[in-house]
C-alpha cells in the first residue's frame, strides 16, 4: 500500500488553503456566536425595558386618577396602594399577558415598595417576600449616581410617570437573570421584569452546536479533497489553469492543451479548448459591434471641419449630414465663443506635441443635448494625424435612471447618497474658485412625539409637504436634500455664514406658518437649524463642515428650538 504524501506545491497550497478556510470558518464562527448572544441579551433587555416601564407608566395614570378626588395628605403609602390595587393589579395582570405574548423566554414580573418588599408578583419560581437585603436592590435603592444615569431611559410622557429605569441581574436558585426595572414617580414603587439568562441565550446554544459541527465536517472534508487533489488532479489542473489564465488575458494564440486521458480531466481539457475557440469567436464579434451600436464616431483638424469618415451612428444623432460642417455649430453651438478659443489652444499644444492638454479637454462640454436626447462626448486626440475625436453615446435612459436614483421617494427631493456627491463637488468648486460655501442642517422638532401622538402616516404627510415647501422657497443655487428621517440639509453655494443666516431664518418662518391639513387634523410643525460656513483659509473637509453643522442644529435645540444657530 503506497504511503500518502503531497505530491507537488499546488497541492500543499490547497491543503493550506482549505484549512485555513476552515480556520476562518470557524472564527468567523465563534464571532458571530459571541455577537449573537450580545444581541440576544441586547433585545432581551430592550423588551423588559419596555414591559416595565409602560406598565409603570400606566399605572401611574391609574394611581392620579383614582386620588386626583380623594384626600390623600393624611394616607400612608399602604393605605394609598390598597385604595388602587383594583385598577393597578389589573395592569399587572395585562404585563403577564404581555411577558406570555412578547417574549420568547421565560419572565416573571413583581412589583416592590421602597423598602424591598414585594407588593405583586406572578412568579413562575418560588420567590421571595422580602429583596430588601439583596445586592440588585441595594443598586437599585441606593446607587444614586446610577439612578440619574439610567434617566436616560425614560422620554417622552413615560418621563414624567417613570422617575428613573435601569438593568440589574442577580442568581436564584443557581439560576441567572436578567431583569429590567422601572420606579415609579411619587410612590417610588419599583416594577421588576426579568428573564432566564439560561432561556434567553437558548438560541445561541443551538448556533453554537451547529458551528461545532460544521467545523467537525467542514475539516473531514478539507482532508479528503486535500488527498483526492494530491493524488489524482494536481499537475493537469495546474496545467488547465495556466491555459484558462491565458484566455482570461485574452491570449488566444496559445496552442490547445493536449492530453491523452479519457478521464474528467481530459474532458475538462476538451471542454476549455471549445471554450477557447467560441471564446476568440464571440470577442472578435462583440468587438464588431461594440464599433457600431450605441455610439458615434467623429473626428476634426485644426481647421474644425468633420471629416467625411464619422460613423453612421451619428446620422441617428444629428438627422442631417454634418461632413465638412464646423464642429462648433454641430457639437457646440450654445457654447461657441469659450469653445472655440479652447479648440485653438488644444490644436497649438497638439502642433506642438505638448502632451499637457488635458486640462483644456478637461474644460470641453461633456453632455450635449440633441434632438431631446441627452449625449455624452468624450475626447481622444490623434497625435500623428493632428486631430482630434469625439465619440458620442446617448445616455438619456442612462439619465434618467440615474435621476431616479438619487431622489428621495418620499419628499421628491434629493437623498442622501446624491447629497454625499453633490457636496463633495460643491467643496471642490469652491476650494478651485475660491467661492463661499454654506451648509444648513435641518430637523423637525419632537417629531417621535408627534407620530406617536397622530402615527406614522401623518409624519409621512407633514415630510412631504415639508419638502415640497422648501422646493418652493428655495433659491435657484440652493440644493436641497432629505438627509435622513426628519432632518434635511441645505447646500448654499457661493453664500457665506451671514446669507445663510438670511435663509435659515426665512425657513424657520415659513415652516411655522405650515399647516398640514389630515384627515381631522390641522398639524403644524417647527424645526431647528444649525449652519456652518466652509472654512477656505483652514484647508476645511466635508467631514467637518457637516459635523459643525450638526453641532449647531443640536445647539438651536438646546436653546428652545424652532430657529437657527450659527457655527
């Protein structure tokens, strides 16, 4: 029995190869386990967070209501308890539904006083009466730097029922949880919610197991091929290989491959030489087309005269014959003066074999418009003949798919990739020009609160009249787009920080004069605006434009909202 060995290079380097495919697999593996498990504990906390706090919430609504007509001063916090069980117990009892609903593990809910002991519970385990004396409690109860930090929290109307929440964990019974607590403001009653760490990180286990596996497979099979790839196929692939390179180069003057095998290998060499030959036969053919369809072809001297030879794609073009006709008066007529002395000082440095002319091709048009059709001109020159050739391609579909592709389809203004790219060009134009340039950054304010209170489709209307309304206002230099969610931004070009001043302050009015009519509704709105002016002097980026800007907008929320801030 032969011993097994490697038999050349390449089949030490697949070996290789495949086991470090594997390595990886299994990293890669292991890295999306670890973030799964992060992201399960992650959402786990999220949906206590959210159980507990708008319970809380609304059993606060049902304590001010019930004692809004009762004497309170005179009731202790029991007695005050005993008088709303009923109505409190009933949105504890809607909490468990929600636990049963929502999660997708097992979860308890209780509710303690200050002093730790419990008022309500639904424990599925056996509980205790009394948490006063542990660990969770104390941070809750006493950390005070924790309580303010986990503010941040509560928002919105639950901010005003809901004094602090935060996330604690602790063991019972060799079991570790993970729970979400909320106090509620005045009766500084405390809403637990907790879930089995052990349940919630139930699926990562399984992905674990399937990762363990796979690897176990993965690697079986990297040997077995490795041996397969050793023994039978390395030197005629390498050879296959070395053919199919060529091809891809486009090298079709290598010989076929020869081989006397009847084997896999021999028809995959029968196979590539039939390739090679259709290969070299549809390239030659594409090659033919590529001269013909879709573009034209023209070319001109110094005398700006188009020669007779041009292609017949431009009869589709012009519609008329343009042979001997001047090159300004069919490609540049709407530019003829700056063309013309660009075209002399082009044909000067081609007399001159000045190879340095690109930047005066560069000033060329580049799109022309004929017969409604929208063409792109590209410029070669012809350095032993003196002359110089355009190739026309009529990108008008191209255009228009581009144009759809950079609006916003809910606004109809520009979106945020095309803002990206706009900005950019509008840096570089100043900077070469010297030119001011301006950045407005706006944002609708409390605009979470206002879909939660009228729901999304109202905030989809008051976004398209929005941008509608600053389509209107706008000035013809302006570009406007919707920079993500509620916020938009403005580009003002050649406009420094005391115009965009100007134009921050008259949006910030004409929004505030808004009404957006739906259904029942007449919805008025109000945005913050921050702006930045392009540092020229400072060797400014977009980077940095775009930030100050947004500094700003956060600045004008700070300070009220509803105007503009400067930066």
């Amino acid at each position: 029995m032969n011993k097994f060995k490697f038999k050349t290079i390449f089949s030490k380097l697949v070996a290789a190869f495949l086991l470090l495919t594997i390595l990886l697999t299994i990293f890669l593996g292991v890295v999306s386990y670890s973030n799964y498990r992060e992201q399960l504990i992650n959402v786990a906390r999220n949906h206590l967070m959210i159980i507990s706090r708008q319970t809380n919430a609304r059993m606060y609504d049902i304590v001010e209501d019930q004692l809004r007509s009762m004497d309170v001063s005179d009731l202790s916090k029991d007695m005050i308890f005993l008088a709303v069980y009923e109505g409190v117990y009933d949105e504890f009892r809607i909490a468990e539904r929600e636990i049963i609903d929502q999660l997708e593990f097992e979860g308890d809910i209780y509710m303690l006083d200050e002093t730790g002991e419990v008022m309500l519970e639904n424990f599925q385990r056996e509980g205790q009466e009394d948490y006063s004396e542990e660990d969770f409690f104390q941070i809750i109860a006493e950390d005070d730097e924790l309580i303010d930090a986990h503010r941040s929290h509560t928002s919105g109307d639950v901010a005003a029922r809901v004094s602090a929440s935060g996330f604690v964990s602790y063991e019972e019974d060799g079991e570790e949880y993970i729970a979400a607590y909320s106090r509620m403001r005045t009766m500084d009653w405390i809403l637990i919610v907790d879930g089995l760490k052990s349940d919630i990180l139930a699926p990562a286990e399984d992905v674990r197991r399937r990762i363990t596996f796979l690897g176990i497979i993965g690697a079986v099979v990297a040997i077995i091929i490795s041996i397969l790839i050793s023994r039978y196929i390395s030197k005629p692939v390498e050879n296959a290989t070395n053919f199919a390179n060529q091809i891809a180069q486009g090298n079709f003057d290598i010989p076929p491959l020869e081989t006397k095998a009847n084997d896999e290998i021999g028809i995959l060499v029968k196979y590539l030489n039939n390739m090679r030959a259709n290969l070299e036969e549809k390239v030659k053919n594409i090659e033919n087309l590529l001269d013909n369809v879709g573009q034209g072809f023209l070319s001109f001297g110094s005398d700006l005269k188009i020669d007779q030879e041009y292609s017949k794609k431009c009869n589709d073009f012009f519609e008329v014959e343009i042979a001997n006709r001047n090159v300004i008066d069919v490609l540049f007529k709407d530019e003829k003066k700056v063309t013309e002395d660009i075209l002399d000082d082009i044909f000067t440095a081609i007399k001159n074999n000045d190879k340095d002319i690109e930047g005066y091709i560069y000033i060329l048009p580049d799109e022309i418009r004929l017969n409604g059709n929208i063409i792109e001109v590209e410029y070669k020159v012809l350095w032993e003949k003196e002359k110089m050739i355009a190739i026309l391609t009529d990108v008008t579909e191209k255009r228009a798919f581009e144009h759809k592709a950079t609006k916003d389809g809910l606004t109809g203004l520009y979106n945020h990739s095309h803002f990206q790219d706009v900005l950019d060009a509008e840096i570089e134009r100043a900077v070469r020009y010297n030119n001011n340039l301006s950045l407005l950054m706006l944002d609708i304010d409390n605009f979470k609160s206002f879909n939660d209170t009228y729901g999304h489709q109202a905030g989809d209307e008051v976004l398209k009249h929005l941008g509608k309304l600053l389509e209107k206002n706008r000035r013809q230099s302006d570009i406007i787009a919707r920079y993500g969610g509620e916020e938009f931004a403005v580009i003002l070009t050649e406009t420094d920080k005391d115009g965009a001043a100007i134009v921050g302050e008259r949006i910030n009015k004409v929004v505030r004069n808004m009404v957006v009519n739906y259904k029942e509704h007449k919805l008025k709105i109000t945005v913050s605006i921050g702006c930045s002016e392009l540092k020229l002097e400072e060797d400014d980026s977009k980077k940095e434009l775009i930030n100050r800007a947004d500094n700003a907008l956060y600045k004008a929320k700070e300070l009220g909202k509803d105007q503009l801030y400067i930066i």
